[in-house]
C-alpha cells in the first residue's frame, strides 16, 4: 500500500497508472451522466409547485457540489505539497482550480437560470448564490496569484497557502453569509425545507452528481497527464515517449 | 533590531541599563513595534492617506445617491463599513513593501526569533496606526451621514475591533503580493472575499444599535473573528514572507 503511494508521489509512474486509470473514469463519468440526464430531463416527474423548470437541479447541484469539494482538494493537495513536496500534488491543484472555477461558473450561471421561473429574476442575493459568488472570487484569486509570480515554485507554495486560507475561510463565509441573509430575508423559496422528493426524483439526481464526480476525476486526471508531460519534457523517460531517443 | 543569538545570562538589570536590544522574544518583539512605530510617525503622510481616502469615499455617496437623510441613515452603516474597509485594504500594500525593498525584511527573517511573533508586532503597529484612526474617525463621518443617535459608540468599537481582524488577514494577501512588481490589484482580489464576514458582523452590529436590538452577539463574534485571525494568521503571514523573499 505504501510502496503504491510513493509511486503515485513518481510522476513517471503515475503517468503509467493514470494512464490504466483513465479509461475506467471515462467510461464511468460518460455512462452516468447519459443515464441520469435521459432519466432526470425525460422520466423524472414533474415537480407540483415548479413544474418542469425545477429540472435544472439535475446540473446546479452537482455542479455546486463539485464547485466546493475542488477547493477541498486543491487545499488538501496544496498541504501535502507544503508538507512532503510532492511535485505530483501540486499539479494536481493547478490542474484543478481553473475546473473548479468553471464548475463555479456553471452553479452560478444555472443558479440564475432557475431564478427567472423561481423568483421571476436573474439575481437574487440569496445566501446560496452569495456564497457561490464569494467562492468563485476566491478560485480567480489562487488562479491570479499562481499566475502573477515569474517562478513555478514560489507559485505553486503561494496558491497552496491561499488555498488553505480559503478552505479555513469557507466555512466562516458561508456560515455569516447564512446568518446575513436570514436576518434580511426571513422567509422565501428554500431548496431544504420543502417536502422530500421521491426516489424518482432524488435517484437521477444521485447519478448525476456521481457522474460529475467521475468526470471531475477523468478531467483532472488527463489534464495532469499533459502537465506531467510538460514540466518533465527534459528528462530521458519523456523524451523516451515522444520517440526522441531512439 | 534584532535580538542576537546569545544565550540569556545576564540579569534584566544588567541588560536594561546597557539599554542593548539583546536576545529575549520580548526585547525582540518591543524592538520591532518601535522601529515600525518610528518609520510610519516620520511618514506622516502616508498616514494621513486612509484617512482622507476614508473621507472622500463618504462624501461621493451623498453626491451620487441622495442628500435626503432618511435614507443615508438607513444605508450609513454599511457605507461606513465599506469605505473604512476599503481604506485600510489601501494601506495593505505598503505593509511589507518598504520593509521588502530596503532588504531589512531579509534580516527580519534571518532573525532567531519566532517569525509568527515578529509579523504579528508589525501588523499590530498596521492596525495602530490605520484600523484604530480609522474607527476613531467613523463617529465623525456617521455624523455627516445623519447616523442614528446613539450608535456610534458600537461604530467605533465594531469597526475598532473588526479592522485588526482585517489587518490580520490582509497582511496574508500582503505578504504573498509583497515579491511581486504589481501586487497591488492582486492584493485586492486576494483579500476582500476573505474580509466579507467581518463585514456582515461589523455593519450588523452598527445596524442592530439603529433597531434597537442586542448589539453583544455581534460584537462577540467579531471578537471571535479577530480571535481566530489572531491565532491563525500569523503562521500563514510568515509562511508567505518566506515564500515571497526565497522565491
């Protein structure tokens, strides 16, 4: 087990094992998505008070979901880059936080989307996309910041401390942001008080979130691969691959 | 400036009449509040700066919204929170820069101190010097915004407490911008969603005085912010000087 881990910590060797990896996700992510968007968009019944416009959470919520737990990750694998410098973990965030942003993007813009049958606008400052918001500040901020220094490896230790700031700040954030909003909105539309939804809504909601989960992991992966291949384009396993040494 | 690396030996006596800063965290640490304390006295102006800029912000309010005071008093406490918080992130960028640029941020860094301790006396030296002047300022400008009588006792202590929470976590954006030519803007990006609880906390209390209810949980759980920030953020300013100066 531990010989397996210093071997993923290799960049040569977890190109070999993302590369068995890989498919495996692909296949997963792509099965999971197509069932549970035919399932959720065609056979899923209709909500009683929304109508077929609540059908949107079937990419809201697993885009929310992944929006946060990327940054978990980004700041988990910026402190076991601190800690015990392995190059792979820090590809592994860098690879991450554009994805994440864009997931961010993606709950923020169908958050607004459902907001015109909902709330009859594209905006409210609910405290849901409030916090969406503020999320999607801090990813620009650790991609701004990697960006702005001239060395990768002042970079790559400047986005992990960020990270980890932000990850110890996410809560704070979310939990003021809640409290700000109860005390200026009592009551409105909630997603978590209404009445339970039925399996057959719930399931495909499941899958998809599932699926979006695989496809966070297949996307990651593949864009470490290149990343990979791009820090390590000098040495001999590489050149190797690319047919330059014969 | 720094202490050396002697061991301590000699009695208190003997060290205070040599009047030489000489080991010891708290000679260290007295050494360093008095060093930035004279450099940011000498530059007045650069102290004067938030304030004014605090200053200006109230009064463009005014003149782009309306003059009509029912409704600068329903939106003062959260301009006034705004602008001050704005104003103390504008002197954020000159924190470590002068420190950074004359290389005496190096030696700070070489010294056998505890880092965590030495920034923390540097950004209490920041929060003396803007976060203070600027919550003592606030009664002031909440009066030219028909503030509500009576709340501007909680003002000056929300935004007197909630700006050290800010000087805290801003000096992390600081710290990480200080190495980079053009780190002001960055600066901003980095650190004002982390400010935005304090906010929420610091305009809620100011606006909880105005209605009439209990201003206490506001104002403990700004000074849980500012403990937190206070336990945390020292080990995350260090850590981002070292990463700025060996970068």
């Amino acid at each position: 087990m531990w010989a397996f881990i210093h071997k993923l910590g290799s960049p040569k060797w977890f190109y070999a094992i993302s590369s068995r990896l890989l498919p495996w996700f692909w296949t997963t992510a792509v099965l999971l998505i197509g069932v549970g968007t035919v399932w959720g968009l065609a056979f899923a019944p209709a909500d009683y008070q929304q109508g077929n416009s609540y059908r949107i959470i079937y990419v809201h919520v697993p885009a929310a979901f992944l929006a946060q737990s990327i940054f978990v990750s980004m700041a988990v694998a910026g402190l076991i880059f601190m800690v015990w410098k392995i190059k792979i973990a820090d590809m592994a965030a860098a690879m991450m936080a554009p994805l994440g942003a864009a997931m961010t993007f993606v709950g923020l813009f169908s958050g607004a989307v459902w907001g015109v049958p909902t709330w009859g606008t594209w905006w409210m400052w609910d405290a849901r996309l409030t916090s969406m918001l503020i999320l999607f500040f801090l990813y620009i901020g650790v991609i701004a910041l990697r960006g702005a220094f001239s060395s990768r490896h002042s970079a790559s230790r400047a986005a992990s401390v960020l990270a980890m700031v932000g990850v110890i700040n996410i809560p704070i954030i979310k939990y003021s942001v809640d409290w700000w909003y109860t005390l200026h909105q009592p009551s409105s539309f909630s997603m978590t008080s209404r009445p339970s939804m039925p399996a057959d809504m719930w399931l495909p909601l499941l899958i998809m979130v599932l699926g979006f989960y695989c496809f966070f992991v297949a996307v990651t992966l593949m864009r470490m691969r290149s990343e990979i291949l791009r820090r390590e384009s000098n040495k001999r396993w590489v050149r190797e691959l690319a047919g330059e040494l014969s | 400036m720094r202490g050396t690396e002697a061991p301590m030996v000699e009695e208190e006596g003997a060290r205070v009449s040599r009047g030489e800063p000489r080991g010891g965290l708290v000679v260290a640490l007295r050494a360093t509040l008095k060093r930035d304390l004279i450099l940011l006295l000498r530059r007045r102006s650069e102290l004067m700066n938030p304030l004014v800029f605090f200053a200006l912000v109230i009064t463009l309010f005014p003149i782009g919204i309306s003059p009509d005071p029912v409704l600068l008093a329903t939106i003062a406490p959260g301009l006034l929170w705004v602008a001050a918080l704005l104003a103390a992130l504008l002197s954020l960028d000159s924190l470590f820069r002068g420190d950074f640029e004359d290389g005496s941020l190096e030696q700070l860094l070489l010294s056998p101190q505890p880092l965590p301790a030495l920034v923390l006396a540097k950004v209490a030296v920041h929060w003396l010097m803007t976060g203070l002047p600027l919550a003592l300022m606030a009664p002031v400008l909440g009066l030219m915004l028909s503030l509500p009588a009576g709340s501007y006792g909680v003002l000056a202590l929300s935004l007197a407490v909630g700006t050290a929470s800010l000087s805290l976590i801003g000096a992390i954006g600081a710290a990480l911008t200080v190495g980079l030519s053009r780190g002001g803007v960055l600066l901003s990006l980095l650190v004002l969603p982390l400010y935005i609880p304090v906010l929420i906390f610091g305009a809620g209390a100011v606006k909880a005085t105005i209605m009439g209810d209990g201003v206490t949980a506001h104002l403990a759980i700004l000074g849980a912010l500012l403990a937190v920030a206070l336990m945390l953020a020292p080990w995350a300013i260090a850590a981002s000087l070292r990463i700025s100066i060996n970068g």
